[in-house]
C-alpha cells in the first residue's frame, strides 16, 4: 500500500451505526477536508456503516480499510480489538456481531432496570429507546439520561449512573479475548489491541495482556492515538518492540463536538516501530 510518512492516516473511527455520531458519508467527508489518505470505519460490533463508507472514500479518493472494533473479555477486564480488512460477508464473523448484539440489547435491559428499582429513574423506557440502535452502547443510552435532564453531560451520565457501583452498573459479559481474535482471523482480518493505555491494568498486567494478544496472533497495538501522553506512547512502544508488534495509529473519532481528537494521525513513529500500514492483507475478493 502507498502510505508516505507525510499523508494522514486514521485506523480508528465510529459512526453512528455504533456510538459516533456523524453518518460514514458525513465522516468521510470530514476526512476528505483534513487530508485524510486512508480512513478505516471500526464500529463496535457492527459492519452496518460499511458499504456507505466505502463509497463515499471511493468517490473522495479516500484509500478505505473496512474494520471493526470487537468488545472481549480477559482476565474479567472489558478489552477492545480493533479489527482491520474485516470480510464483512464471512459467516461466523457475523454470527459473533450477532450474538454480541443480543448481549448489548439484554444488558441494556437489566441495566434499565436497575435504574428504574434502584433510582427511580424511567430506566425500562430509556433502555428501549436505546436498544434501537445498530450496536446501542452504553454511551446511547448516558445520551438519553442526559436528554431526559438526569445528568449534565455524558461523563456526568457514567459518573452518576453507569459506572461501577452506581444504580445502573451491570457488568460486561463479552466473547472472551481468544473469541474475539479467532473470529478475525477467519474473517481474514488483522487484529489491533485498541488504546492499551486506558486499560486500568498494572504496567505487569498490560504487559500480561499483551503477550497474550501477541500469543493469539495480533499484530498491532494502537500507539499514537489522541490524548497520549509522552509517557503513553513511551510505554507503548517499549510493548511493541518487546513482543514485535507492529504500531497503528487512530484518533478513535466519535463526535465533532470533541475538539481534542480530530480525525487523521502522522504515520511517523518513534525509532524502531514498524506502521500497521505495512502488515494490512489485501482484500478479499
Ligand atoms: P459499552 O460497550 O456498551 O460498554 O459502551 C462503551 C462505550 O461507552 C465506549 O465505547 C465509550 O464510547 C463510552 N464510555 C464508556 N465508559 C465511559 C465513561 N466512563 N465516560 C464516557 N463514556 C464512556
Ligand atoms: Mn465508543
Ligand atoms: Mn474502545
Ligand atoms: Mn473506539
């Protein structure tokens, strides 16, 4: 692929067909207009916004990687794998988003009912509307509690309602990490663990997690991502070298009125890294 360190590239971003909030149509077209060269599409659980990206990249000459980001479980911890070049037309990678998005809409539901035994808020009715969604997340319905004048603003919603211990915490019970990674990659996808240095893990722990995401066959870890710190990528890249990982790079973009992520990172990386632009397959025919 053509990749010169000086183009833009994104292999993070969301629409709403999952928790983003733009169309892929009105995504793309804010990549068009920062000089994005190669965008991926990474909705949770869902290939639903796909197809309109890819036409919409192919018309603004936007080379268009489609992906995926796959919620999973390891250790008891919420991890997230990026998926890239997914084959959205393969069989047992859209049984897995399937069964993910019947866990999604039954979570939302017991959580709507914690809210509504638990803080007398109109949790049940909050949850339906929210579980309308392609893949409803929890940051669909903190949106409603919000609408609904029972937080300030989305922090505020988690903050208040949704994180652990609040009223409405109910655990996550994702495909476990091993799942996840399998389906990739019978899907003919390369996997990229998501923001590793927002996990709340020990330096030991990621470390942990990081040779077993290596051991399943991973090829990535996102290590230039908006809102890193020096000592965040410092950390990150030390990781990739260790385990010969290859580093990608990603805003993790989900609404405009975020100002500190646009969309599109440099592909320079720091010494020894190699760019996820050079591990991505071809695409299925
Ligand atoms: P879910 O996959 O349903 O657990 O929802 C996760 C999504 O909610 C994440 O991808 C974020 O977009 C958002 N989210 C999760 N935790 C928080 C939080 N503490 N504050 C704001 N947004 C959050
Ligand atoms: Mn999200
Ligand atoms: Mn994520
Ligand atoms: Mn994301």
């Amino acid at each position: 692929m053509d990749a010169s360190p000086e183009t833009l590239v994104d292999f993070h971003t969301h629409s709403h067909f999952s928790d983003g909030v733009l169309s892929p149509a009105a995504l793309v077209e804010r990549a068009r207009t920062r000089r994005v060269g190669t965008l991926a599409l990474t909705d949770h659980d869902t290939t639903a916004g796909l197809a309109e990206a890819r036409a919409a990249c192919a018309a603004a000459q936007i080379h268009f990687v489609p992906g995926v980001e796959l919620s999973a479980q390891w250790r008891g911890q919420t991890i997230h794998i990026v998926g890239l070049q997914v084959d959205e037309s393969h069989a047992g990678f859209l049984s897995h988003l399937d069964a993910v998005l019947q866990r999604r809409q039954e979570r939302l539901r017991e959580i709507g009912e914690r809210l509504e035994k638990r803080a007398r808020l109109p949790g049940r009715e909050l949850a339906a509307r929210a579980a309308i969604a392609t893949a409803p997340t929890r940051l669909h319905l903190a949106r409603l509690l919000v609408e609904g004048g029972h937080a300030r603003d989305t922090q505020e919603a988690f903050d208040r309602w949704l994180n652990r211990d609040k009223a409405g915490h109910v655990p996550a019970e994702w495909p476990a990490l091993t799942a996840a990674m399998t389906v990739l990659r019978d899907s003919g996808a390369i996997a990229v663990l998501a923001h590793p240095h927002r996990y709340r893990l020990s330096s030991g722990q990621l470390r942990e997690l990081t040779a077993a995401f290596a051991q399943e066959g991973g090829a990535a870890l996102e290590a230039s991502m908006a809102g890193m710190s020096p000592n965040d990528a410092d950390r990150i890249a030390s990781l990739c070298r260790r385990f010969k990982l290859h580093a990608s790079m990603g805003s993790d973009f989900h609404d405009p009125a975020v100002p500190w992520n646009p969309l599109g990172r440099w592909l320079k990386l720091a010494s020894g890294l190699e760019p996820v632009t050079n591990c991505l397959p071809e695409p299925r025919r």
